[in-house]
C-alpha cells in the first residue's frame, strides 16, 4: 500500500469577493477631493469658540419670549463687537435662560456689563430680566488645552504606528502603520471640514470627537489587517490585492454593522437634540457621524489599497506564507 500523503488545508472563501484594490485610483482621487475640501472650508470662516479665543460670558434667566437674533444685533451694536446669544432651559427650575458670549482679549468691563443688561431690559421690560451668572475667559488656558489635545494626537497616532508595526510584522508592519494613521489623518481632517461647513464652533466637543475617533476609527483597519496576516498563511502564493480583497470582502459585514449601530445611536441622539433644542450636543453628535462615515471608508476602501499600492512599490507582489517554529 502506498504511504497516504496529507492533501493541504482548503480555505473555503464563503463571501462574495469585491474588487476593492481595482477601484484603487477612484478611492484616492475621493480622499483627495475631500480633504482638499475639508481644508478650503478654512477660508469660509472658522468658528472658534470662546474658550480658546477668550472673552466674556453673561447668563440670565428671563420669562415670555426673547428673539435672539435680535438681541445678538443690538447689543453688537452696543458693545462694538460680535455677540452670540443662546437660549436655554435652566436645569434646577423652570425658568429660561438667555447667554451672551462676547469675544475679547481683555472681556466687559463691570460698567459695559451693566449697559448689555439695561439694553435688554429696554428691549422687553416684562421679561423679568436677571443676571445669573458673569464670568471672563481667558484664552490662555483654552490655547494650553487645545495645544495637550494635539500633542495627544500626534504621541497616540505614533503609539499606533508603533502597535501597528509590532503585531502585524508579517505584513510589513511598518507600512501597515504608516498607511493605518494617513487614513485616520484622513478621517480627522474631513471631520474638521464637515464640522465647518455646518458651522458649529471648535470647541470642546470637537476636541472630544477627534480624540474619540482617534481610538475608534482605526479598529476596523486592525481587523482587516488581522484578516490579511490570516489569510496570508491560508492562502499561499496569492497575489497582494486578491489577499487584500478577500480579507476586505470577509470584514465588510462586520465593518459595516459595528459603523451602523454607532451611527444609528448618533442619530437618534441628534434627533432627540433637535426636538428639544440642544445645539450644544448637535456640535458633538453630528461631527461624530461624519467621522464614523468617513472612518468607515477608508478603513475598507483607502488603507488598503493604499497598503497594496505600497507593497507594490516595494516590489512585493507576493506575501509569503508565516513558518512556523517546530516543536522541539
């Protein structure tokens, strides 16, 4: 009898297998145009807000109604200078509130504050107009906290690379690292165009946002990199980009399910946020959904084909399959 040879592992690829890495150009040609808009939006005007530029915050509480355009051109016209007025809802009663930021280095002066507050009693006398609350900002500490919220971005995008490169060292880590962190400098970027081009302010919430995407949007890019050193061993002597779009076409369910749920959940808070009249959470929510979009994308169609595209430059058509140790 003839001695039975082990016939190798067949790896059964169960999905319907997208040409990811054909569409290459078209994916880049998309990032492109996105961040080239994200940074013209600059030149519409930036928005920042007033814990970073410094000035001068008055809270009132009020009854009846209030126009708040209408006091935003008044009282500017009064102090010489732009004004943004916000209504709300006090938390402990439930009496309206009206808050007026006013942007200056040097902030109102005790006499100028009593003039905004006679104004808008002049302008409804049966408002029941009182101050709650006035306080100066100083644009020195909200510079220091947005300068530590960069410096955070840059040491965790570099941790990353680094994480990056150590795992995934079969699949040239290094350049999975690199090609991981461009695709989230690509997230990050269009999430500060569309934050703009709604014209909500930078602000805390949106420091918040870049930090959280910073964690969340390179997951998806892991997984599929977890996919491709998987399938490296699994599937021998295949091309990169065949590789790469099976590991894409595998993840793309998962991807696109963890992507939905997220968003999902923002949405419904942005709903909720627009029925009760909370901007303040909107500047939060609706950045978020443009990240998680935008995250989503490149993770399955930018990173990889740009790994690929990168391999190839390399000379690396081929990823050969990991050995392992022998037993001893």
């Amino acid at each position: 009898m003839s001695k039975q040879t082990k016939e190798p592992k067949q790896f059964d690829v169960d999905v319907k297998v997208r040409n990811f890495c054909g569409k290459s150009k078209l994916f880049f040609l998309i990032s492109l145009a996105l961040i080239v808009i994200s940074f013209l939006s600059t030149f519409t005007g930036v928005d920042v807000a007033l814990e970073f530029k410094g000035g001068t915050i008055i809270t009132y509480s009020y009854s009846g109604e209030m126009d708040e355009n209408t006091i935003e051109s008044e009282i500017g016209a009064l102090v010489g200078s732009s004004v943004n007025a916000q209504g709300g809802e006090s938390l402990d009663s439930d009496t309206k509130t009206l808050s007026l930021s006013f942007s200056s280095n040097e902030g109102l002066t005790i006499e100028r504050q009593a003039e905004v507050t006679d104004k808008i009693q002049e302008l409804y006398p049966d408002s029941e107009l009182e101050l709650l609350d006035a306080n100066d900002v100083d644009a020195t500490s909200g510079s220091e906290f947005f300068a530590k919220c960069i410096v955070a971005a840059i040491f965790a995008a570099l941790i990353l690379i680094v994480y990056i490169a150590l795992r995934f060292k079969q699949i040239s880590g290094w350049s999975a690292g690199v090609c991981a962190v461009l695709g989230l400098l690509s997230t990050l970027i269009v999430t500060y165009g569309g934050v703009v081009l709604c014209g909500f302010e930078i602000d805390s919430n949106f420091m918040a946002v870049i930090l959280t995407l910073l964690g969340y949007a390179i997951n998806d890019t892991i997984v599929i990199y977890d996919r491709i050193r998987e399938n490296q061993t699994l599937l021998p002597g295949m091309q990169v980009n065949d590789l790469v779009n099976i590991s894409s076409s595998q993840s793309l369910r998962r991807t696109l399910r963890t992507s939905i749920t997220t968003f999902s959940s923002m949405l419904v808070v942005t709903i909720v946020s627009i029925a009760m009249g909370l901007t303040s959470i909107l500047s939060f929510s609706v950045p978020m959904m443009i990240g998680i979009v935008m995250g989503t994308y490149n993770s399955i169609c930018f990173v990889p084909s740009l790994w690929v595209w990168w391999q190839k430059k390399r000379g690396i058509s081929v990823l050969q399959p990991v050995k392992k140790k022998a037993k001893v």
